[in-house]
C-alpha cells in the first residue's frame, strides 16, 4: 500500500490531466466557432473585383 502522500500526488496528477483535456477542447471548440463565424461573414472568400 502506498502512504496518502502517493495518493494526493495521484489524485492532483489525474485533476489536472482533466483540466489541461477540458482546457483544450474548449479551445478546439472556440477554433471552430471562430472558423464558422468567418465563413458566415465571408472573410476567407477572395475580392469581387480582383480581376
């Protein structure tokens, strides 16, 4: 058995590998809404008069 010291080092380990996961996918999430929003206004579609 290991001393509740292994086992706090443990729980903060995993406590924080489930931030970091949320923190990312948020991010992975605001990225696409990001993306949707300039495709709804038309950011990324070239100039009419460019030729």
């Amino acid at each position: 058995m290991g001393t509740p010291a292994d086992y706090t080092i443990i729980v903060l380990l995993v406590a924080m590998g489930v931030g970091l996961w949320t923190l990312l996918d948020r991010l992975t999430q605001l990225q696409r809404d990001v993306d949707a929003l300039k495709r709804q206004v038309g950011v990324n579609d070239p100039p009419a008069d460019a030729g």
